[in-house]
C-alpha cells in the first residue's frame, strides 16, 4: 500500500484510465463504441454475477477437504489448552496455570470467559482485573491462540480474516473450544473452523480471481467484435456523436478501472504483507477509489 500522504495516486489512476478511455473513444465511430461499450458493461455484470457460484463451487470441490484434512491432522487439544494457558501467563496477573485445572475448567458448560474469568481469579485468591477488561483481553488471547494453532494449514489473508472474526464474535470462538477439548476426533472442529472462521476468505480470495478472468476474457472477445462492427460504420463524425462516443469511452473505463482495481485486491491478498488485508488508511482518503475497491473486497 502507499504511503497515507499518497492517496490521491489511487484516484489519479482512476481519472487516468477513465480520460484515456475517453480520448480513444472519441477518435472511433459510434457503432464501434456502442458495440464495445454494451460488450464491456455485459462483461462486468456477468463477472460479477457468476463469479460467486463458480469461486463457491471451486473452493469447495478443491480446497475445503484439503484445509480440514490438514488442519484435523495438525491441530491437537493439549497444544490448544497450553497455548491459552500461556496467553494468560503472559498478561500482567502474576499468573501459574495448572493445565489440568484449567482444562477442567474450558470442560465445564458454554460458559467459557466467565469460568475462565473464575479461575484466574482464583489462581492466587485475587481479582485480577474487572470482568470487561479480562474478556477484552481473553477475546484477543481467542485470536492469537487461533493464530498459532493455524498459521502453518491456511492462508494468511484467511488467518487475518479468522483472527479479525474471532475478536468481532468472540462467542463463536467460545462454541469451538468444546470441539477442540475432543482429541480423538478432530475433524468437527476442523469443519467448524471451516465452516465460520475461513469459507468466507477463501471464496472471496477466489471469487476476485474468477470475476478478474471473466471480465479479461469477455473484454477481449468484445473489442474484437467491435472491430468487425466499426468497418460497417460510415457516419460522419460531429459535436453530438463525439459528445456520445466520450460518454461511453467512460463508461468503459470504469468497467477497466474496477478490473485494475480486483487485481491490485489480488495481489493485496496473495502478498505476504497482512497489513494491507483490510485496507488502508491510503484508500479511506480516496474519494473515488474506496468505493470501488470496497465493492471489490466485500464479493463472498
């Protein structure tokens, strides 16, 4: 991502793609440009509208088995107990977890942050810390301990993606533990982990990648249809036509310019940086760009 100071590169671009597309539009006929305009909308609505079912179909006909065989493989109960336990050792409470104690605690009943919150409490016969403060920090000990037990078996937009979804519903986090206390059998808590923690960042990951190739091919095959069309146009250019011809030399460009922008939220979430997962302080300043690019972030 850019610098915060350089967001206006992000809807200079825009104004780039959008004046280029009018220029070259103004020196073509109208047929032509009619023809490619209607070719260039068609390929953003059916990219956009197929590319959900097919990334869906696509994740789960490849990729889903794959992540809960592996995270069911990978994922063990005592390394889940120790890995909590450490997170609390390492606040500032002074605390020495008895893993044994503390299991018997997460094995209680759903009510894991208040029991959790009970027994810290009586580690060493004081209240650490006020209930809302400790929760607080326990959703964020969720995230973390999530973060370790995963960061190996999945992606790390969909890590970031979990991470960020634990600490929003930390309860959800609270229905895995049970599943996790379940040595013997890991696999219902790898589908649960699958199911509400990642699905939705892997399709999403796929689904840009499928509407970016759809919209590429169907760009393609219009421009050369245009081309056929734009021989048969023998209209003499004038002040409205060139007027028309601007308008939809636009309109194309925002079609390009929303296809630029899938590629950049590609590489955003096949790069190595998490920082850039979630957007920008860059691309909130953008009046332009934001728009685009949160409609392309938020396709599930």
């Amino acid at each position: 991502m850019f610098n915060e100071n350089l967001w206006w590169v992000y809807d200079g671009g825009i104004a780039v793609i959008l004046l280029v597309f009018m220029f070259i539009s103004i020196r073509k006929n109208l047929i032509k440009n009619m023809v490619s305009f209607a070719g260039f909308l068609l390929a953003a609505a059916v990219a956009f509208s197929v590319s959900g079912g097919i990334a869906e179909s696509v994740y789960k006909g490849t990729t889903r088995d794959s992540n809960i065989k592996t995270l069911s493989n990978k994922m063990d109960s005592e390394a889940f107990i120790n890995e909590l336990a450490f997170y609390l050792e390492d606040l500032d409470y002074s605390l020495n977890i008895n893993t044994l104690k503390f299991e018997e605690t997460l094995r209680k009943d759903d009510k894991v942050s208040e029991n959790i919150y009970k027994y810290v409490n009586n580690v060493n016969g004081r209240v650490v810390d006020t209930a809302e403060n400790f929760e607080e920090k326990l959703h964020e000990g969720y995230a973390d301990v999530f973060g370790k037990m995963t960061e190996k078996h999945i992606s790390k937009y969909a890590l970031e993606f979990a991470k960020k979804e634990i600490v929003e519903n930390p309860s959800a986090f609270e229905k895995l533990v049970p599943l996790m206390l379940d040595n013997e059998n890991m696999k219902p808590a790898a589908e649960y982990i699958c199911t509400n923690f990642i699905d939705n960042a892997y399709i999403n990951g796929f689904r840009i990648t499928v509407f970016t190739i759809l919209l590429v091919v169907i760009i393609i095959v219009t421009i050369l249809v245009a081309g056929a069309f734009g021989k048969n146009d023998k209209m003499e250019k004038n002040p409205v036509q060139h007027f028309f011809c601007a308008l939809l030399g636009i309109g194309r460009g925002a079609v390009v310019a929303v296809g630029v922008t899938a590629v950049i939220r590609l590489s955003e979430i096949y790069g190595d940086n998490a920082e850039r997962f979630f957007g920008s302080a860059a691309v909130d300043k953008t009046y332009v760009f934001k728009y685009i690019y949160d409609l392309i972030s938020n396709m599930k």
